[in-house]
C-alpha cells in the first residue's frame, strides 16, 4: 500500500529528520542554520500534505525566513568565546543511541496498530477562510494579547542591548 503521498511523506520526513540531526552534529553556525532551514521547508512540505497551505506559507515565510534571520543576527552580533566541549564517551554515545532507539520503536508500536474511526471534516474547503474566521471571532483577545507580548519582548531586548552599550562606554 504504497501510494504517492506516503512516499512524499517519508521523503520529507527523512529531510526534516537529518536536517533535525545536522542541526544538533554540526559545529559551524552557519551551517546549522542551514540545517535548520531545511528542517523548517520539510515541515512546512509536510503541512502542505495535510492540505494546510496556508499554514505551509506562514512556517516558510516567518520560520525559514524571519526566525532563521533573527537568529543569524543575534549570533552575529553577539561577543561568545568559542569554548570546545570535549568528546563525550563512546558508552555515553552508546546509551543515547540505546536511548533513541527504545524511543523510536515504543513509537513505532503504538502507532502501528493505531485504528481512528474516518471522521467527516471540511479541512480542504476554504481552509484559509476558516482560519481567519476563528482567530478574528473566537481568539482575537488571545490574538491582540501574543502582539501586545512581543512588542513588550522587542521594547525589553532593545532596552537591555542599550544598557550593554551604556556599560561598555563606561568601560573605555
């Protein structure tokens, strides 16, 4: 039973996945960055599976593109020391590994034989539309409380980067 969006499913999966793993193996920042992009696309293709395109477009255009942005330039701007870790042991490595595969077929088994009743839903019809009924009818106080936290969040950053800069002038 191997239909077409089940073997675009595990394609994009296994890009999510190796990106997920890149992103926490790599060293160089800017190649996780990358890695993280690839991870957010894939999530992204995988919404676009579940005929959510709208949510597809808004992970591609605020997490592959603004998040990833922001964080380049906090990395970027900020003074770190670059303080190696040593190597973990290979018992450690093992564990994990031990760990990860316990996980992976716990998750496996529960998921197999997993029966959902089939449901009628009207998710492939004006998703978008629905979409912004709900967050402009039943969650627009949610909705106006998230802006009115993350103009807090920007005004409270840009409040502690000016500090840093009032210390630093004092210092010289």
């Amino acid at each position: 039973m191997m239909s077409g969006e089940f073997i675009a499913f595990m394609g994009i999966a296994l890009v999510a996945v190796i990106g997920g793993v890149l992103l926490l193996n790599l060293s160089n920042v800017m190649h996780m960055m990358v890695a993280l992009v690839f991870t957010f696309v894939s999530i992204a293709g995988i919404y676009v599976l579940l005929s959510a395109e709208f949510v597809a477009a808004v992970q591609i255009l605020i997490y592959a593109g603004a998040i990833t942005i922001i964080m380049l330039f906090g990395i970027m701007l900020t003074r770190h020391e670059d303080t190696s870790e040593a190597p973990g042991s290979s018992w450690r490595k093992f564990a994990v590994f031990l760990g990860v595969l316990g996980f992976a077929a716990v998750l496996y088994f529960g998921i197999y034989n997993l029966d959902l009743p089939q449901m009628e839903n009207t998710l492939h019809e004006k998703n978008t539309m629905q979409i912004g009924e709900a967050l402009y009818s039943k969650f627009v106080i949610p909705f106006e409380l998230t802006s009115v936290l993350l103009l807090v969040a920007l005004i409270g950053s840009i409040m502690l980067a000016k500090k840093d800069d009032e210390k630093e002038g004092d210092k010289e």
